[in-house]
C-alpha cells in the first residue's frame, strides 16, 4: 500500500519550534533518554503454551508484582485484545497468523515506550513467534520467550472453561492441542512447568530474569 505519511514522533513540537515558541533544545524523546529517565527497559515477556497451562494467571500476578515495585508494565491478553484491536479476526489460520503479527506490534510499541509488557497468548506457531522476536530485536528492543508448560493430561484436566470437553466432543474445530498444532518453543528463555511449580514461584523465576537480564533494578 502505498502512503504519503512520514513517520515522525514530534511534529506538534517540531511546529512550537519553527515558531520560536519554546527552546531550540527541546526535541523528540528516544528510546534510551526514555529508559534513563523512567530507569527501566522497555521488553516484551512473551508467554507461549497450551489453554489453560497458566499464561493469565501468571501474567496476572507478575503485572500485579511489578506494579507494587513501581515499574511501568501493561497486560496484553485475550480480552483487551481479541475485543477491539483484533476483534475482526476470526480462528481461520490466517486470521491466527494476523492475530500474532499484530500482537507484536503492540507490544514492540510498549517496549519501546519503556514499559515491560507482558503478553499471554497461545501462540502456537514457532514462525509467528520468531517474526514477533525479530520485529523487536529490529528495533533494539529485548523480547523474553516464557514457555508455560503442562502436559496435555494435565491442562485437560484442569479445564477451566471446558473448552477441552468441547473439542474433544468435536463442538469447538481446530482446538490447539487437540485438532491443531501446537509447536512447542525449542529454546525458551525461560521455561516454566506449571504442574511442578506454583504461580508465585513462577514470578519469581520472571522477575529474577528481568533483574539479571538488567530489565529493572
Ligand atoms: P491460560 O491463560 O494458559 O489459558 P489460565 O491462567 O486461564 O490459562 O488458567 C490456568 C488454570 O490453571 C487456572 O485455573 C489456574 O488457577 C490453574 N493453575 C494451577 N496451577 C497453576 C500454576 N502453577 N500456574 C498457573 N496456573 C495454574
């Protein structure tokens, strides 16, 4: 598609400063001014894995820790994103492979506004989550691949919105983990068994990563 539109991050300020209405100095913030001056690096926490290995539940809870320690840090899930920005894509693989794509580029924006966002999708396919690392890595960005793992036996059998009762009775099509694939991550960064450790332990497997990694401080 072709457009005219340029991107630039500070038009309004950069027509204050042709009119001499405020100081030469004063221009576009960047990335790394951002980082110095909110201390913390923006990153993405991609968390991959079957329905109802954990995504939510730890997203949730490291959202909630991070909070409380004061860092800028958003939530992409289901329900923000599959009701509006998304909310015209359906289940068919294209619509799935769109769904990622745009996922990513959400989350690079919030990346790179310094925020930790903290993503919690299946995401099945290892390509979708690859053009996902690649656009941040593109941009200087650092993006964390958290497999939540549980068996089959065991997701199956939590169940929480019976959605594998439904696919196993034929009701839902193209259910991952049962009628689709799901292409479990080879090299994670961080990987995390859901039946062997508890939510709080898995935040502080994250958090510990983030502090290491120099994410926060
Ligand atoms: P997903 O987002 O992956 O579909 P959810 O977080 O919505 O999964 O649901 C996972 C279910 O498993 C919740 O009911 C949660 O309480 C339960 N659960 C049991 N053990 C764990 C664990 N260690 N980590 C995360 N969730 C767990």
């Amino acid at each position: 598609m072709s457009t005219n539109i340029t991107f630039h991050p500070g038009v309004f300020l950069e027509r204050l400063l042709s009119r001499n209405k405020i100081p030469r100095f004063i221009g576009s913030v960047d990335t790394q001014e951002r980082v110095g001056l909110l201390k913390q690096t923006g990153v993405t926490i991609w968390l991959t894995g079957l329905s109802a290995s954990g995504k939510s539940t730890i997203a949730c809870a490291l959202e909630q820790h991070l909070l409380h320690l004061h860092k800028f840090t958003y939530r992409l899930d289901g329900d923000n994103v599959r009701l509006g920005l998304n909310k015209d894509l359906g289940f068919d693989e294209k619509s799935r492979v769109e769904n990622i794509r745009r996922i990513g580029e959400v989350s690079k924006l919030f990346a790179d506004s310094a925020c930790i966002a903290i993503t919690a999708f299946i995401s099945p396919y290892k390509a979708d989550r690859q053009v996902a690392r690649e656009l941040h890595e593109k941009g200087g960005l650092g993006f964390i691949e958290v497999f939540v793992d549980a068996p089959l036996s065991v997701v199956e059998q939590r169940d929480p919105k019976g959605l594998y009762k439904a696919a196993r009775a034929g009701t839902i099509k193209d259910f991952t983990g049962i009628s689709a694939p799901y292409e479990a991550p080879e090299k994670p960064d961080i990987h995390i068994r859901t039946d062997e450790c508890d939510v709080t332990r898995a935040v502080e497997v994250i958090i510990e990563y983030l502090t290491e990694h120099n994410y926060i401080s």
